[in-house]
C-alpha cells in the first residue's frame, strides 16, 4: 500500500495519468473540431483492429532506424576522436558539420530516394539525423578529460593514442551516451520521413502515407502514438544505460553547433585562408562525389554546375526563378515567425520553471510526447485538429522548436553561480527581480546558442507543414516537383533549404560573437 502511493507521488506519473484522463473526456465530448481528436479508448480499439498491420511495419521502421543509428555513431565517434587528435581536420571539415546539422531532413528524403535503392534512403536519412549530435558530444567528452590520467599514462611512455585510449575515451563515454540518448529518437524520424518520401512498401512513413485520405482520425493517432513509442523507448534505452550502469551524470549540451574558436590565430596567412576555402568546398565535392559514386543518370542526378544551370542559364530558368521565389516568399516569413514565436515559448517556459517548478513538473509530460513524436507523425493530427491554414504551420514549428531551446536557457539560468545570486538577495531584491537583473542577462550566451540551434527545426517544421497540410512554399514546391518527375527542381528546392539555414545559422553566429564580445561574455561552446 506505501509502495502504491509512492508511485502516486511520482509527479511524472500523477500528471501522465491526469492527462489520459482528460484526454478521455474531451474525445467522449467531441470537444476538438468535432471528433479530430479521438479519445484514448478509441485509439486503443483501433489499434487493436490494425494489429495485424503494424508488425510488419513497425519491423522495417525499426530495422532501417537501427542500421542507420548504427552506421551514423560509428562515424560520428571516428569523426570526433579524428577532430580532436587533429584540430585542424574539424576546421576543414566545419563546412561539412554545419551542413549536415542544418539539414532540413523532408527537402532530401526524395532526394534518397531517387538517387538510392531498397532500404539505403532510410538508412542514411537515419545516419544524417545522429551524426552530428554525437560527433559534438563526442568532441566535447573527448576534450573534457581528466589532465592527471593523461600524465600518468604520458610518464609510462605513452604517446596521443595511448592517452585517447585510456584517459580521454574512458572518461567521455557519460557524455557520448548523452549524445546517443538525443540521437536515437532522430534516427527513428529520419528512417519514417524517408519512407514517407517513398521507396518502400513497409515502414511506419508509408503505413501514414496510405491512411491520410481514409478520414480516420483513430488510425492515425495510432500509427503516431506506434510511431512516438518506438522514439520513446530507443530514448529510454540510452538514458537507462546512462543512469544504471554507469552511473553518468554529465548531460551533452543539445547540439549548439558552435565550431570551435579559430586556433589557427597564429598559423602563417596562407595556410588559414586554405583551410576556410577547403571549408567552404568540401561539402560541394562531396555533392559531385555522391552522384558520380552512385552512377545515377545525369537527367535524375544533379550537380552543383547542374542545380545552377537549371536555375540560371537553361531555357526555363526564368520560370523556375519565378517558382522558387515566389515559393521562398512562403516559407521565409512564417520560419521567421515561428522559430520566433518557439524562442519566447521557452523563454516563457524557462522563466517560469524558476518561478513556478511545480508548474514545469506538469508541464513536462506533454513537452516530451510532442519531442518524441516523430514531425511526420505528428503533422496529420495537427492538421485535424486545427485545419491546413497559418495555424497549423505555427503550431508545428513552435512544437519543434521550443523544447531543445527551453532546455538550453535553463541550463544558462542554473549555471548563474550562486555567490552573483546572493548578491541581490542580500539587498531585499525580489525573485522576479533578481531574475531580470542577474539570471536573465547571465543566459544571454545560450539564449543565441538556443537560436542557432532553433533556425534548421524551424526550417524543417515549416516545410513539413507546407507538404502535408497548407498546399504552400518550398515544402509544397518540392511535393509537386516529385509529381512532375522535375529533377532539377527537386534538387535546387534540397540545396537552396541547406543553403538558407546554413546562412541563417552564420548570420546568428556573427550577431552572437559581436554582440558578446562587446558584453564581455563568452561565447557557448
């Protein structure tokens, strides 16, 4: 019986189960937009008469997610053990790290699909979606080593390799499982866009695809909440392993992409300028070098001399300028608006968890659902419930991009040391005005590491939205050139995305250092 009530006790469980509760209610009652959202007993039914459908499914989801979970942390730990032992590799390479970070994953899904075969699309769309979040975990644990089992292995003769092997890679595995815990679940929403995308009978993305013109709101909260599950749980694995069997205790800031500080200050003029050309080529040749590998035909398969041809020197440049300008016109105000509009929810959020914990604790259940929900899961619901207007691309964007960036400002409000805090409080000072006189200036650091983190989700979320719901911008641009077999268009539509969230993520960098360099502040790493 105690043991009953302290699983009551549980904030995270109490609240779970409240909110099922009213879940419940408020689908009995038709409360939202006439039956858009289901109750829970409903969903359950339905699943229950879909069982048949979801092994074969849920099989290949899995098993194209796990190869590419697989594929991408074998050469994200590689990456960033060479980054480390050779500096001036991840300075060459930054142009490379940016890219994929940046990429918004639905503009190359078709991309994959026409360049690769059977289940490789899924596998590499699963592989691009962890990479980078471990490479920087990797990087950072690797570079946060205990200097004195260095010396000890360096007084024993040991060399680079010897300290890496044990001292620096013993002591970064808390932050590497950190990296893998984020990872897993963008692996599971890399592998369900590329099925959504096409190429594939089986898969949770192709099971969506077939069910959203059936008119069955329980169906699709089914495949969504299968969907969240499998995310959920390739989450729970990782955070597991970190709590229970090692004990970690180190978090992996959330992907802050920040390349590191130019070490090559005092390296001779030519060979900097080197380095900062072969940065900014190398993600081209690797483009040029990825259609000539696959031997696809150049009609299908275009280059970066192709993208720019079709664009500006072929007969309809001029209306494929048009097309896209107009469909940029779309998406650019509205990515603007919601990654603004998700910057000052958690801003709100992070506020509100030193005011009101309480508040955060119930809050919390429901900000993880939406993060583990796979985006193309996640979309169909949305567009029940609020229809194909403004609204819905909103909503989507803020979803996406609220949580990671309300993690980071809390962490910046926590790491306020607490001899700055006691000094306001010793002069009368209220909380909320310690909060905007000391705690809210000392996060300002990770409140533009939260914004450069928020400009690819925005991207990505709008675009999503734009495919699946409002028929509108580059999001539905790229939709209907699939349609039209317009291959050029299909790949100018992937590289502009790259392009635009590559430049907005360095437009925020540039406003950062400026800005806090004249603060005097530091820089996040």
């Amino acid at each position: 019986m105690a043991s009953d009530r302290s699983i009551w006790r549980s904030p995270a469980l109490r609240n779970t189960l409240i909110l099922l509760v009213l879940w419940e209610v408020v689908g009995q009652l038709k409360l939202v937009a006439g039956g858009a959202l289901p109750p829970i007993s409903d969903i359950l039914i339905r699943l229950w008469a879909d069982r048949a459908d979801y092994p074969g499914h849920v099989a290949a989801t899995v098993w194209s997610s796990t190869l590419g979970f697989l594929v991408g942390n074998v050469l994200a730990i590689v990456a960033g053990i060479l980054f480390v032992l050779f500096p001036r590799l991840q300075r060459l390479a930054r142009g490379v790290n940016i890219a994929v970070f940046a990429l918004p994953a639905i503009a190359i899904a078709p991309i994959l699909v026409l360049t690769l075969q059977g289940i490789a699309p899924r596998v590499v769309l699963a592989a691009l979606g962890v990479y980078f979040v471990t490479m920087t975990a990797t990087v950072v644990g690797l570079s946060q080593y205990d200097t004195r089992s260095a010396d000890v292995v360096r007084a024993y003769g040991g060399g680079n390799w010897m300290v890496m092997k044990l001292a620096r890679l013993r002591g970064a595995i808390p932050d590497i499982l950190g990296g893998l815990r984020i990872a897993a679940p963008n692996a599971v929403l890399g592998a369900i866009l590329a099925e959504f995308g096409g190429g594939g009978r089986w898969g949770l993305g192709t099971y969506l695809l077939g069910s959203l013109g059936r008119g069955e709101p329980a169906r699709l909260w089914g495949i969504g909440l299968m969907a969240t599950l499998i995310a959920g749980l390739s989450y729970a694995i990782f955070a597991l392993i970190s709590a229970r069997v090692l004990g970690a205790t180190r978090s992996v800031t959330l992907n802050t992409a920040l390349p590191p500080g130019d070490g090559d200050a005092d390296a001779p003029l030519a060979l900097r300028l080197a380095l900062t050309i072969g940065a900014a080529a190398l993600p081209f040749v690797l483009w040029w070098a990825f259609i000539r590998l696959t031997g696809v035909p150049e009609m299908i398969a275009k280059t970066p001399w192709g993208v720019i041809d079709y664009l500006f020197l072929a007969d309809a440049s001029g209306v494929a300028r048009a097309k896209l300008g107009a469909a940029l016109m779309q998406t650019l105000p509205i990515t603007a608006l919601g990654m603004v509009a998700g910057l000052g929810f958690a801003f709100l959020l992070a506020i509100s968890s030193r005011m009101m914990p309480g508040f955060i604790r119930a809050f919390m259940p429901i900000a993880l659902v939406t993060q583990t929900m796979p985006l193309v899961a996640l979309t169909p619901l949305l567009v029940l419930m609020l229809g194909r207007g403004i609204s819905v691309t909103l909503w989507i964007t803020i979803s996406v991009t609220f949580f990671p960036a309300f993690v980071l400002l809390v962490q910046g409000i926590q790491r306020v040391p607490q001899s700055v805090l006691d000094l306001p409080r010793a002069y009368g000072a209220s909380a909320w005005k310690e909060l905007r006189m000391v705690s809210i200036p000392a996060a300002l650091p990770y409140l533009f590491a939260a914004t450069r983190l928020t400009v690819p989700r925005a991207l990505l979320g709008v675009m999503i939205a734009e495919w699946l719901a409002t028929g509108t911008g580059l999001g539905n641009l790229l939709n209907q050139s699939r349609g039209y077999l317009d291959y050029g268009m299909i790949w100018t539509v992937a590289s502009v995305s790259v392009l635009l969230s590559v430049a907005f993520y360095y437009i925020v960098l540039m406003v950062e250092r400026r800005t806090l360099t004249r603060l005097g502040m530091q820089v996040v790493e």
